[in-house]
C-alpha cells in the first residue's frame, strides 16, 4: 500500500490471516449450511388479494382498448379474420398461490364479443361464396390459468403455463352485409355455427397463453438483477460513514475557522495547595499592576524550600483571562519571577492552558465577502459547519479505503428455492457477497424462521447475518480493511511521537511516586484529562466538539506508552498501519436489552461484533517496524429500530490489548489498564452517538413501487423487515403495453 504523505513508503499488505483457531474468521459462524439462503422473502395472503385488484383493473384498462391480429380460423367452410373485440369487465379477479410452486389466475364471468370479416364457403349441393362482417358473441366466459414458478440453472425465476380452463356460458354467431346467403346462414345454420366456436375459442386461447407468458411475462422476471455489484451499494454506505459537508469546506481556509463559540476556559488560574501563598489576582481588571510573585514569599519558606534541595524551575507563564469585556479568544501572559517549583495540579492545568492558548488564533481580519454575477455578497466558506475533528478523522478515514479492492465483489440475488402454500409465496435467495456473485465464502448461514407462521403485512424479509459476514470477508481477504494513520491526521497525529512535549513534567511524577505502576499513574492521568473533556462537552452543548475529538491536548503520547520507543528513538514521529487479523463479524439475537425510561423494550434485538485487529507501528518516512499491538474487541449493541431509525446501548463484553512482537516494553498488566481506560472511552462515544440514533439507509428510491408500514426487528441470526407497498400507476402502465 502507497502512502501519500510526501514518501514513497510501502507497509506490508496483509490479507487472510488466521486467527487462533486457524482460520481467518471467527469460528462461532463456521457452522452454518453452505446450501442454504441468505435472504428470505415471504409474500403473504393479503399481497395476493392486492394483486387480484390490480389485476382486475389492469384488464379493464387493456382489454377493450387492445387490437387482437388478424386470426384465420377454418369451421369446415367458413374462415374469419377478426379485427377487434367488445369486452364487459369481469366479475371477479383472483389471483393466488397454490402447492408446490403454482400461481393461480381466476378472471370469472366476463363477455367478449369478436368482429371481423368474414370469408369462406358454404357447401349446399354446389359451394356458396360467403362475405360480410360477422359478429361472434361469447357470454359468462370463466378462465383459469395456472403457472407454474420455477427456477432456471443460472437462478433466475421463470413462468411457465401448466394449466388453462376456459368456460363458456353461451355463444352466439350473426353475418351482417352478407347478402342472400348472409341471411339464410342467420336463418338456418347460426345456432350450429354458435355451438362450433364454443367448442373452438377454449383450445384457440389456452394455445395462446404460452406465447403470452413467454413474450410478455418472462421478459419482466428476467430484467430482475441476479447480483448486485458493491459498488452501487456503496453510496448508501458512504451516506452512513461520510459527513454531509460540501467538499469546498475541507479546503485548509474554511478548516481554519474558529468556531463559532470557542471552548470555555478556566475562569482563573487552578488553586494551588494550601501550604502555598496564593497568586496576585490578575482577574477581571485590565489596569493591574505587574506583582512580583516572590515579594508575596515569607523568607522563612523560602529558605525551607532551598534547604530540602527542591529542584527549582525556571521562569514560568501563568495564563489568566482579560476583563470580561474583552474578546474570548485574547489572552494575557503575566511574566513572574519566581523560581519556586510549581505543584503539579497546577503544573498541568497550565501547560493544558498554554497549548490551548497557542491553538486560538486572532482573527482580527475576516475572511472577505465574495460577490457573485447577480451581485449577491457571501463568504468563501458559505454553509461551512464549524472545524469538526471526528468528521475530519472520519474523512480521512473513508479516503484511505480502496473501494477499487472491492471492485468485483457482488451480492448474490440467484434463487435457491421456491415454494407456495395456500397462505403465501415464499422464495429463498443466495444473499451472499462473493467476487462476481459466485459464491466461494468458507462458511454458510445458520437457519432462520420467521417469527409468526402467519404474516400479516404484505411481503417480509430475512436478511441473514451471514450476508454481512459474507461481505466483511471479502472485505478481509481484498485488505480493505486496512487504514495508515500517520502525524498528518488531525486530533491523533500529535499522539504519533516517541517524546512528548510534557514528558519532563511527567518523568519528575513519575520519580515522585516510586511505590505506584507507571502505566496506572498514565492510565488515570488520561481518565482525568477525558473525563474533563466529557464534561465540558456537557455543560455547553453548543460549543464545537473540535477541541473535544482532539486528543493532542492530552498531553501524552506514544512515548510515554513504550519506554523503549522513547529511548531508541527520540524525538520520531510515528505512523500507525491497522488491519484485521481476522474477518471481523456479526451475530444477530432477538434478546437484547434496551431500556427506556425504566421500561424494557420488547422490541429490542442485539448485535454481537467481533473484531481482531493489528496495528504495526512503523517510524514514519520508513519502513522500519518498531512494534505492533494486536487489538481483540466484542462489542454487545442492544438495539431499538422504529421505522428506519435506529437507536441502542453498547457494552463492551471483551477490549484486549497485547504485545505481539514483545517490542514496547510494556506489560500485560499494563495494557489491561490501557484498555480499561479504552473501553470507558469509546463506551461514552459510541452510546452518545447511539443515544441520538440514527437513520438506516434503505434504497427506496431504487424500488418501483411505495413502501409503507415498513417496520425492522433483529430476531434470531437476521434482520426482520415487513412491509406494505402500493404499485404507482406508472408501473401499472408500463406493464399494460
């Protein structure tokens, strides 16, 4: 894999790698059936009485307005080419599902009246020349056809005619404009005439019925896709993953801006412990005087202090905010002179303070005004949102997938089986991903059941966890599951160092407390620092989360983590290269615990992820690998979905953390810390998102008709939908021609 960060630096591509069991995904999905379907689709009683009504329309609509070819038809003597036909709507319409594999169309007590001209001859002793026009008149017509649904070698469904019954009530024959023989034939032969086309219409129409199936049906199944590519499923998973910012707002001017409330800052300056003389007030007055910190010092402590051989510090910038009046973004830096050491609560509120100092920038000049043809005036960064770092981060993420990987990989939609009942249709599909859509995944889905014997809606769907499982394994095996973070990578490149900008700080509380685990000191530090931010988040809402997302105004990094890397190599940047040592999974169940206001929900269902990652640490601008971190995560998320939004709770059942390469120095009891601190973390960042919820992106914009009543539950290994749809009149059109 290239990376584009000024060097031609490759890292190692993974692809396949075993687990622990020996294989490259998680073995708790190894048992399903290969054979057997990913998709379920259960189209229920009251779809057939739907279609029965549209049916019934749809033959009011074309029948008396269809034109019929010429037909020649030879009753020993007489011949008929008919031109068109008279229709009175049927009485009744149904249409429904039959064992094994039928459907079954009624269309009961119709009339159809048939004219054309008439040619032929009459034999009465010598052959008698006939013409005119003849009217042939059918009354109380019933036809039922039955076809049957089968499935072709390559998947696909295909009608065939396998049964045609056609009744005829009564049938009545008229010549007109025929002459003299015209009226004799009326007189004499018409009721024998009658009783020959009534036996010939039921054999004419059931010989017809094949063709029509052939030419009118079936080209309409077979324009149904036998797979879909990735890549058009792919908008809708960027409509997921990828922020709604028009692409000039990540233009380094418009990520510049401020926010438009900048993060609150201490009001004053952390208290120092009692035993300390407190600091000049310098708050809320722009007419102070400059105080030397030391003149406030009794010469008895002062002494104390140089008598215990305390290492003294430098000079030091202590941060205190102008008077209210003043703009938030300014502050003052007050020099002092003391050079007592400072306690570390407030050494590290300072240096926290300093950094968020050198991060506002005066923007005493605004962005210009631009004016466009029409003279309107706006601004370059029109309908920007405020400088975000998680959708940074998530940007930065989406580009470093290689979706061409992935290029081949399709979703089946070949059919696997059809079966009916008298209560409904239900037919099972491949639903697997696989490149070109044929097949190949070395596990297979488990068995899935509908919850009610019964359906009520019009059509369900299953939607089994193996067709996601089907797609994070090709995924897995293409390595497109594999991200480079580096230094340039806002919020987290900062963390990306073998020696921190605080860690001079930090070493001296370290040596002070001796008797305590370092990475217990590290751990509860970033807690802190964390848990701070979380709250500053809660008490202003409105503020941008830039500086939330930020990680570098923690004050740690990487160096701090693995002594070793500090020691070797100084002063480095680090870049990071994560993939997945396994194919990362989903189990769904229908019992998952979500509770609102107290109260169980009993529609909630639960998601099981289980995902192994690696992250290789590489010095960056080489492709030296100076350790790597194997990462084991099983994520438990209770869900709710009420129409097609979903909301939940996530707990982390399993965050494991370990040396791979024994490199970093660190250790087990060290990165089970680490990931405690982990888990806490992104448990508040992942309930916060689910908390809001969020829509499931469902293509119906590329579905022909309307889908209403849709409603999705998490049952036992799949996803439920159900759903009611009304057929637009265009369709209904389209489908008349």
């Amino acid at each position: 894999m290239k990376i584009s960060s000024g060097k031609n630096i490759h890292f190692r591509h993974f692809t396949g790698i075993a687990g622990p069991s020996g294989v490259d995904f998680n073995p708790l999905i190894g048992n399903g059936i290969q054979s057997g379907p990913g998709i379920k689709i259960r189209i229920n009683q009251r779809t057939f009485f739907y279609l029965s009504s549209l049916a019934k329309s749809v033959i009011e609509q074309i029948v008396p307005s269809a034109r019929i070819p010429d037909v020649k038809e030879r009753i020993e003597e007489v011949s008929d080419q008919s031109d068109n036909i008279d229709f009175r709507p049927p009485c009744d319409v149904l249409v429904y599902p039959a064992p094994n594999n039928l459907l079954v169309v009624k269309i009961d007590d119709f009339d159809v009246g048939v004219t054309g001209n008439l040619d032929g001859v009459v034999n009465v002793l010598l052959p008698i020349k006939l013409f005119g026009i003849v009217h042939a008149n059918l009354y109380h017509v019933s036809i039922t056809v039955t076809t049957a649904l089968e499935r072709t070698h390559t998947g696909q469904i295909y009608a065939r005619v396998c049964g045609c019954d056609v009744n005829i009530g009564y049938a009545d024959v008229c010549i007109e404009c025929g002459g003299l023989v015209g009226d004799l034939v009326n007189a004499f032969a018409r009721q024998t005439i009658a009783e020959r086309v009534k036996n010939l219409v039921p054999a004419r129409i059931c010989e017809m019925l094949p063709s029509l199936v052939e030419s009118r049906v079936n080209p309409m199944l077979a324009r149904i896709p036998l797979y879909i590519p990735f890549s058009e499923i792919t908008s809708s998973l960027n409509n997921i993953l990828s922020p709604n910012i028009p692409p000039h707002c990540l233009s380094p001017i418009c990520r510049a801006r401020p926010s438009p409330t900048p993060p609150p800052l201490p009001t004053s300056t952390v208290a120092r412990p009692p035993n300390n003389p407190p600091l000049p007030n310098f708050t809320n007055s722009t007419g102070f005087h400059r105080i030397n910190a030391a003149t406030l010092l009794k010469n008895g402590l002062h002494k104390n202090v140089v008598s215990n051989k305390i290492r003294l510090r430098p000079k030091r910038q202590i941060i205190t905010m102008v008077s209210g009046n003043a703009k938030p973004e300014t502050f003052t830096l007050v020099q002092t002179n003391s050079n007592l050491r400072t306690p570390r609560a407030h050494r590290r509120t300072s240096m926290r303070q300093q950094k968020l100092a050198q991060g506002v920038k005066s923007w005493n000049r605004n962005i210009r005004p631009l004016t466009n043809a029409n003279g309107e005036r706006g601004t370059l960064c029109a309908g920007c949102p405020p400088d975000d770092g998680s959708s940074a981060i998530k940007i930065f993420v989406l580009q470093q997938l290689r979706f061409e990987r992935l290029s081949d990989v399709s979703l089946s939609l070949a059919i696997l089986n059809l079966y009916a009942n008298q209560y409904g249709f239900e037919i099972d599909i491949a639903g697997e991903f696989s490149p070109r859509g044929l097949g190949g995944t070395p596990f297979g889905p488990f068995p899935m059941q509908f919850p009610t014997p019964l359906g009520g809606s019009m059509i369900e769907i299953l939607i089994s966890d193996f067709t996601i499982n089907s797609l994070l394994y090709a995924m897995h095996r293409r390595g497109f599951l594999t991200i480079r973070i580096g230094p340039e990578v806002p919020g987290i490149g900062a963390l990306l160092k073998t020696t921190c900008e605080e860690e001079d700080y930090f070493d001296e509380e370290m040596a002070d407390r001796k008797n305590s685990s370092s990475m217990v000191l590290l751990a509860n530090r970033i807690r802190s620092l964390v848990n701070r931010r979380f709250n500053i988040k809660r008490r202003n809402k409105r503020q941008s989360d830039s500086d939330l997302s930020s990680l570098a105004d923690l004050g740690v990094c990487l160096g701090d983590l693995s002594p070793p890397l500090k020691e070797n190599y100084p002063n480095r940047s680090l870049a990071l290269n994560i993939y997945t040592g396994r194919a990362p999974s989903t189990i769904f169940s229908g019992h998952g615990e979500v509770i609102c206001n107290n109260k169980f929900n009993k529609f909630a269902g639960m998601v099981s992820v289980d995902i192994i990652l690696f992250v290789d640490i590489y010095l960056d601008g080489t492709n030296i690998r100076v350790g790597s971190i194997s990462i084991v995560i099983i994520l438990d998320i209770s869900v709710r979905i009420i129409g097609n939004r979903l909301t939940g709770n996530a707990v982390f059942r399993t965050l494991q953390l370990s040396d791979r390469l024994g490199t970093l120095g660190l250790d087990q009891d060290a990165f089970n810390n680490l990931a405690n601190l982990a888990r806490d973390t992104l448990t508040k960042a992942i309930n916060d998102r689910l908390r809001n919820g969020f829509p499931i992106p469902l293509p119906v914009d590329k579905i022909p008709v309307q889908i209403n009543n849709l409603n999705i539950q998490l049952i036992e290994r799949a996803i439920y939908i159900s759903a009611d749809f009304i057929v637009p009149p265009a369709l209904l059109n389209e489908i008349s021609l």
